[in-house]
C-alpha cells in the first residue's frame, strides 16, 4: 500500500460521458458491471483505465465494452 508503480492509462474526459447522458460515475459503474467487467477510476474529472490491467490482445474486448456502456452496443 502506498507504493506507485508507473503505469498509462486511458483518459475519458467528462464532456464524453456527458455527450451519452452520463456522469462519470454511471459510465465507470457501467463499465464495472459490464461483460467483460473494467475496472476504472475516476479522478480529476475524467475516466481512468490503467493500461495495467488490460493484456496483450484484449484491446478489442475493451473497445466493446466501452461502446455499451456509453450505449453503442
């Protein structure tokens, strides 16, 4: 705990969501109940998703689950 390892991350600011009718908030609990499930955070106004926590090949799986939650299924 308290330790930084470096990483990236995915930035989706604010203004995206609110363009699907969302908060940040309902997108990343969208995101979080979502099949396959992403884990984001939400911080300084915008989305987070480490690129960490994302492997190799998975790039595809992420695109679909960003599309349905923000409801372009």
């Amino acid at each position: 705990p308290g330790e930084t390892l470096p990483s990236r991350a995915l930035a989706i600011p604010e203004a995206v969501a609110r363009a699907h009718g969302l908060t940040l908030d309902q997108l990343a609990q969208r995101l979080r109940t979502g099949r396959p499930a992403v884990m984001p955070r939400v911080e300084n106004g915008r989305l987070l998703i480490d690129a960490r926590t994302v492997l190799p090949g998975e790039d595809g799986d992420l695109v679909q689950a960003l599309r349905q939650a923000l409801g372009r299924g």
